[in-house]
C-alpha cells in the first residue's frame, strides 16, 4: 500500500506548492514528539525505582511489597501528560485549567515542548491553507460572475444579428421594385451586406447624398434599431451608456445630448487577420464625423465566441484545482491529526484542532461547488449543444492511456535502424564509396540527405528526454507551452518519432546503395523520394502519425516565420530557439532543394548548387533567418509588454547575427585581419549568449541566493548537477573556435566534423530546454499561476 506522504506529494498542483500544507515538516514534528516521549518514559521509569523504594521504607512498610505500589506508578506516569494537555489546550485553543505545582511542571516544559510547536505550525499550516483558499475562491468567483456577463451580452448580440438579418433579407424582397425603378444607393455605414453594424446607427453625409431618400432612411431606421438593441442588451448586463444618440439625460425631450460611452468587442491582434480588422476598425472610427462607434460585426462576435468559450474553459479548470486543494488538504490534516493524537495521548487537544480546521472556508465553502456546476450547465447548453460528452471533451480532457504498444514500437524500430546501419556500413565499405577515390557526388547527395535526417531524429530524442525529466520532476511544460494535455506528446511519442525516422532513413540508403551497385539510372532519385514522403506525411490531412502535433508545429512554424505580425508565445519563441541550433539542417535542407527541385539529379552535376553565387548567398541569408526570426518576435514582444529585457534579448540576436556574418566573410577571406574580427564579434557573441543562458534564461546568479551562484529555487536535488550544466553549456558555446583553428582534415573527415560540431550544438539545445523550463516553471510557481487568463472580448471604453 503506498503511504499517503508519496501520494500527497504526487498529488499536489505544481505551482500552488507552496500554499499546501506541509505534511513532511508536520512529520517531522511528530517524530521529535515521539522520541521526546519516550526519553521522556525511559528516565520516569529509571527515577521511580528508587523513590517508590524510598516512600515504602518512609511509611514504615519495610522492603515489603505492596498491591497498590503499580496503581500508583501508573498515576505518577500519566500525571504529567494529563497536565500537558491542559496546558496546550489553555495555550492554544484557550481552555481553562487549573495549573499543578509542584515539580511536574518541570516535567511538562521539558517533554511537551514538541507538542507545543506541533500545534503552532499546524496553526499556521491552517491559515496558510485557509487564505490562500479564501483568495482563489473569491478570484475565481469574480471572475465566474464576469465570465457570465460576457456570454448575456453575447447570446443578446447573436440574437439581434440574426434577427435583422431576417429582418433585411425580408426587406430587400419588398424594395426590389422599388429599386429596379431608381437608382441603387450604395449601403450605409450602419447596415452593410457582411454583416456589419455600428453601435451609433447613424449614417455619414456622403451616403445621405447618394440614391433614394426613402431608401436611405429606411436603411437608417434599422441600423438605429439595431444600435438601440444591441445597447439595450449591454445596458441588461451592466454597461452603461451616457448620452447617445437618440437618448437623452433625463426624462422629457428637452434633455441634453452628451458624448457616448463606447462599447466594444475587444480581440487581441494575435494574428494578420485580427490585427487588420482592428486596423480598419479604428480607420474608419477616425475618419467618421459623428463620434466614436463600435463595429458590432459577425466576424468579430465569431472570435468573441471564442475568446468566452477559452474562458469557461479556463474557469473550469480553475475551478477543479481549487477543489483538488480543498480535498488534499482536507485529508492531509485529518491524517496529521490522527498521527499527532496517536503518539502524544492528547485527543482532546486533537477534537478542538480538527474542529476548527472543518470550520474553515476551505473545508466548509461550498461556492466552488456550485460555481462550477453553472459553469458546467452554462458550457453545455452554449457550446456544445447539450451533449454531456463534447461537452467535458472540453472542460476535463482526458489523457490517453498509456499502451505498451509504443514502447516495443520504440524497440522494434530501435532494433531495425541498428541493424541496417550496420549492413549499410558493411556495403559501403566493400563498395569503397568512403574511400578518397569513392563517388564524390554520391558522398554529397547522401551527406546532406542522412545529415538532415539524423539532425531531425537527435532533436526529437533530446525532446524526447526533455519530457521525461520534465514528467519526473514535475515541471507542468503542456501548461507553460498551452499544450492540449489529451493531444500532447509523450516521452516515448518522441522516441516513437525518433527510431521511426532514423530507420526509415537509413533503408533508404540501403535500397540507393543495392540500386547504385546494380547499375541503376535512378538510384539517386530515392534520396528524393524520401523527402518527398517526408513532406506529404507532414502535410497528410488525415488523423495518422500523431496528426494534432503535425498541424500545431506546422503552426507554430507559420508564426515564426510572419514573427513581427503573431502574437508571440511560449511555444513560439521556444520553437525559435531551437531553429537557432539547426542552423546547419538549414542548410542542408537547402541544399537537397536546389539539387533535386532544379534536376540535377538527372542533368546536371553537383556542383551545380556548391559553385553558384545564388546558393552562396542564399546559405549566408539562411544562417541569419533564425536569429532574425528570433529578434523579431523580442521586438514584438517589447511593443506589446513594454519591457526592456526584450530589447536586450534582441540584441543578443544582433549579435550574433553579426558574428555569423564575419564568420562568413572570414571563410571566403581567410586574412588575419578578418580572424581578429572573428575573434572579436564571436566571443562578444558568446559573453552576450553565457550571461542571457545563465542569468535571464535559467535564473542563476541570483544576488544573495542560498545557493551558490545559483537561485534559491532548484528543482534537482543534487546541486552539482546544475554546476556541471553550466560548465557544459560554457565548453559547447565555444564550438565556433573550429572555423579559425583551420584543422587540415580529408573531405570525408571534414563531413564527419561538421556533422559531429552540429550534434554537439543540438544536445547543448537539449540540455538547455530542461533549465529554461524549470525556470519559467518556478516562476509560475512563486505568482500560483496554475490556469491561463483569457482576456474577455466586451468592454466598455471611457471617455474624456
């Protein structure tokens, strides 16, 4: 049976760690209490022989033996725990007992100290616990109530929407004739055919000047009756408007016209969509003359229904982990207790205790209960259609369950690689390709091909190995990467996916070089034909091969690369970083392009690529492109959270740009002027690179730190560990110092020597992702952030 200490601890939420109750330093309170205790018994029973022999002899009894001598051993035993327990219910709980002289009182200092402590830091534990609840509770009930607001006033839009939707579809039928009599009238600004509507329903004077009088004030007449609705329905929910058109302060018609109150359906511009609608959103509120309006409009009110949806979701959640607090703690003291009044006999003591804990809130409330209930109802009726299971596909996703058919597909595929290596091996050394004399274009094709491949495969096993560090020291990475937790990989997903690839690659080897030896005209179309696959499988729209992950790097990638107009994330900038470290699969993926899409595969020789200046100057522009994207987003991120750690951050991509572009020179130029430069720019790179890892990245050298050079949070036990981490990150920094060492090596060591510098570079990458995500973890961990806040799309505007 697992003991309720390694459950308790499996249990808890991450990052509310340190507002649960801490059940290992209550137990080691009662430990202490426990061998107190039987100190305690031991020098009683050593001290009563001699003074229960000298009362005997005092009486006049003699060395005889008496049948009351064990009644009264027994009293003098438990007569000082009885006093104890007087003394801390008086202390703590405030009962009022009669204090015994005498020298027992010496007896109750010394032995039930512990105890004492004991109750101080539950007490503590208990306030802790119990303000903390208190805290998330009316959080969260706030949030709720304003959640519930936003989806009245969106069901209230909706409805208006559609209601003149209809309304207009039946009176375009009825001034049909009319309008095949008379000039069309373009549509007014309040009423359009995209379904667009302005708050304020009144129309621009260029529009009054254009087509039928009647038309256009039947147009304006509903576009206000639109604009009425829809600010009806906001004032229903709360939201007040002052002095709009057509409405007046105070009763009667002589009231005075004042400045509208604007209400508006607020989207991040997360995207180039988003962010040119509300673009135009605030061009056309600008050039119009009659105010400020809001555009209520259907595409809009689509991305509000969204935005809420999110937000019920995250509620939800927030809802559910408060619950799980509740009921961990809950156990957690009932089990304390009951260890407590087990070794200390003080049951008394341990009621009044357990009394006051389930009189707390976080016990007794039951707000949260039904809080999520509403939420649970409100989501059920309007996002899912009152069906109970797509409804909690959203609000409780469950993970899969965990087969064994993944692990013996690892070592299945694992097995399969290893051998066909080893037989592709074999061939090529009979064959002689590796030989100086060998096939030099064949060398180049399957260099860059199994390169670009065996790139790819380290990178998913070292994510691979991410996750399970991660999962073992519980750093919650699908919340910090706003990963779905049923659609997210798993360790031994990311295993899946490296053997799969090493052992498809590696086949295809096989089979080039059994076509080669046989005299083949198309052997070295396979190498393309395996990127090709590659690519369908990546874009296959059907649910195979892990399909959710597929779409959302391919997402992730489309953001990368428009940096400057996405909203940037977690999961985008952390993505970009990693295309820092594969700079040379870049380049690889570059040159198997230009060889297989331009033909030279069948025409012309390889050089064809190697030699020309595009491709000089299209590998120069790939070498910038990841620390280009990578700066971009640091700018974005500036202009969004004005924080000029961003500025520095892009300024490390500068650099850095700035020393591939020297070393780049340097390696058409190799002159001693352009080594000094080399040597300058990259180890100011690298200085620039050492601090942002060490000190921004993964939170080290934190003035005054209980740990040495380190933060006072650390996950691994073993501070050593993250020494060696630092050093390790230092040595692989410094891999640039080969290209001006100038190492006289043949061609094929020299490919074995690129390809060993870019390995080396992408294990650095994967030894680095595990610190920044245990510091970004920790930090979530020091502000309780354990749900993401979803901004809400309706809010009102003030105005001067």
């Amino acid at each position: 049976m697992v003991k309720f200490s390694r459950e308790y601890d499996a249990s808890i939420i991450p990052e509310w760690k340190p507002a649960f109750v801490d059940y290992k330093g209550l137990k080691k309170l009662i430990k202490k209490i426990k061998v107190a205790r039987r100190d305690a018994d031991d020098s009683s029973a050593g001290d009563s022989s001699p003074e229960t022999a000298a009362g005997v002899e005092s009486v006049g009894y003699g060395g005889g033996f008496s049948m009351l001598d064990p009644v009264r051993a027994l009293a003098a035993r438990f007569a000082p725990r009885v006093q104890a327990t007087s003394v801390l219910m008086s202390s703590h709980f405030g009962v009022q007992e009669d204090e015994e002289s005498g020298d027992s009182g010496e007896f109750v200092r010394s032995t039930d100290k512990h105890e004492r402590e004991f109750l101080e830091k539950a007490d503590e534990e208990l306030e802790k616990v119990n303000t903390f609840y208190a805290a998330q509770e009316a959080e969260l009930l706030g949030r709720g109530e304003a959640l519930i607001d936003q989806l009245r006033i969106l069901a209230d839009v909706k409805r208006i929407l559609d209601d003149h939707a209809a309304t207009r579809h039946a009176r375009g039928s009825l001034l049909g004739r009319s309008r095949s009599m008379r000039a069309v009238a373009p549509p007014s600004p309040a009423l359009s055919n995209s379904g667009r509507y302005l708050l304020s329903g009144l129309a621009t004077p260029q529009s009054m000047s254009d087509g039928s009088v009647e038309l256009q004030q039947a147009q304006m007449t509903e576009g206000a009756a639109v604009a009425d609705e829809v600010m009806a329905a906001l004032e229903r929910n709360g939201v007040s408007f002052v002095g709009l058109p057509g409405k007046k302060e105070g009763s009667g018609r002589g009231g005075r016209l004042q400045l509208p109150s604007t209400v508006r359906i607020d989207i991040p511009a997360s995207n180039p969509g988003r962010a040119a609608l509300k673009v135009w959103e605030e061009l056309v509120n600008v050039l119009r003359k009659d105010g400020a309006a809001a555009f209520v409009h259907r595409k809009k009110v689509q991305h509000a229904e969204k935005n809420i949806r999110d937000a019920f979701m995250a509620l939800y959640r927030g809802l559910e982990l408060l619950k799980k607090f509740s009921s961990l703690n809950v156990k957690a003291f009932t089990k304390i207790l009951k260890k407590f009044v087990k070794v200390s006999e003080q049951q008394r003591a341990t009621d009044l205790f357990s009394q006051k804990s389930k009189r707390s809130s976080f016990s007794t409330s039951n707000k949260v209960l039904q809080l999520s209930d509403e939420v649970e109802s409100l989501f059920l009726k309007n996002f899912a259609g009152n069906d109970r299971m797509v409804a909690m596909k959203y609000l409780n996703p469950q993970r899969p369950k965990n087969t064994h058919m993944i692990t013996f597909l690892v070592g299945l595929f694992t097995g399969t690689f290893v051998s066909l290596f080893i037989i592709y091996a074999i061939l090529a050394h009979v064959s002689g390709i590796f030989a100086s004399a060998g096939n030099t274009a064949y060398m180049e094709i399957v260099y860059h091909v199994f390169s670009m491949f065996a790139l790819i495969s380290l990178h998913c096993f070292l994510y691979g190995c991410n996750l399970f560090m991660w999962k073992s020291t519980r750093i919650n990475q699908n919340f910090i990467f706003d990963f779905a937790p049923n659609t997210a990989l798993t360790h031994r997903d990311a295993f899946l996916m490296s053997a799969s690839i090493m052992c498809t690659v590696v086949t295809a080897l096989v089979i080039n070089l059994f076509l080669r030896n046989a005299g083949a005209s198309y052997a070295n179309a396979v190498p393309g034909g395996l990127i090709v696959l590659s690519a369908g499988l990546l874009f296959c729209p059907f649910n195979v091969f892990y399909r959710s992950t597929r779409y959302c790097f391919m997402r992730i990638m489309r953001n990368i690369i428009f940096s400057p107009f996405y909203k940037v994330l977690m999961a985008d900038f952390f993505m970009a970083d990693q295309l820092t470290s594969q700079i040379p699969l870049l380049r690889h993926m570059e040159f198997a392009a230009c060889y297989f899409m331009a033909g030279s595969f069948r025409a012309n020789p390889y050089e064809t690529c190697t030699n020309s200046q595009q491709y000089k100057h299209l590998a120069y522009a790939i070498s910038f492109l990841p620390y280009y994207w990578r700066a971009m987003q640091c700018l974005r991120r500036y202009f969004e959270e004005h924080d000029i750690n961003q500025l520095a951050n892009a300024g490390k991509y500068v650099s850095a740009m700035v020393a591939a572009a020297v070393r780049f020179k340097y390696s058409a130029t190799p002159t001693p002027f352009w080594v000094w430069l080399v040597l300058i720019s990259s180890s100011g790179a690298t200085v620039y690179q050492l601090y942002w890892d060490f000190v921004k990245d993964w939170g080290f050298f934190t003035p005054k730190s209980k740990n040495l050079w380190l933060r006072d949070g650390l996950i691994l036990k073993n501070k050593f560990t993250y020494y060696i981490s630092m050093m390790l990150n230092l040595v692989l920094r410094l891999a640039w110092t080969e290209s001006v060492m100038k190492i006289r090596v043949s061609k094929n060591e020299t490919r074995l020597l690129d390809f060993s510098l870019a390995s080396l570079e992408i294990i650095r990458r994967g030894h680095w992702n595990f610190y920044r995500l245990e510091n970004e973890h920790l930090n979530n961990v020091g502000k309780f952030r354990a749900v993401k806040t979803v901004p809400l799309p309706f809010r009102e505007l003030e105005t001067d």
